[in-house]
C-alpha cells in the first residue's frame, strides 16, 4: 500500500510540474490535462497513505513525498540536456 500511495504522490508531483509554464523536462503539449489529473492524484495518494497508516501519518507522508518530489524535479530538469528554443 506504501508503494502505491508513494507512487500516487510521485505521479501527482510530476503532473504539477509539468503542468507549469516554467518546466524544462518536456516540450510543453496539452497541459491543460495535467492540472485536473494532479488535482485527483494528490487526494488520492494522501488517501491510501491514511488507509496504510494513522491519518497524522499519513498527512505527513503524502506532504513530504509531494514536498521532496516538486524540489527534485527541477535538479532533475539541470541533469538533462538543453533544449532549443522555438
């Protein structure tokens, strides 16, 4: 339950991310989609964080996955080569 609850809160960090104008990983398609899809995984992965463990826990998990995932997703985008501009 644990995996999937980290992998909720991920997949909702990443959505946040690439959902904002100031992203670097991708190019910048359809991210009118992102923000909905964000906004129904965060809930759900602070759910089955809940379920998996006590409600003060899993608040305190959720936020720091979500915390810890949205600072690395701009390191990660530093990684990778540089895009042109169009």
């Amino acid at each position: 339950m644990s995996a999937i609850a980290f992998l909720l809160c991920l997949s909702a960090a990443v959505c946040v991310y690439l959902a904002s104008p100031q992203q670097r990983l991708l190019p910048s398609r359809n991210r009118s989609r992102l923000r909905p899809l964000a906004v129904s995984l965060a809930p759900a992965g602070t759910g089955v964080w809940m379920y998996a463990a006590d409600v003060a826990s899993g608040l305190v998990a959720a936020m720091l996955v979500l915390m810890l995932s949205s600072v690395a997703l701009p390191y990660l985008a530093l990684l990778l080569p540089a895009r042109e501009a169009r």
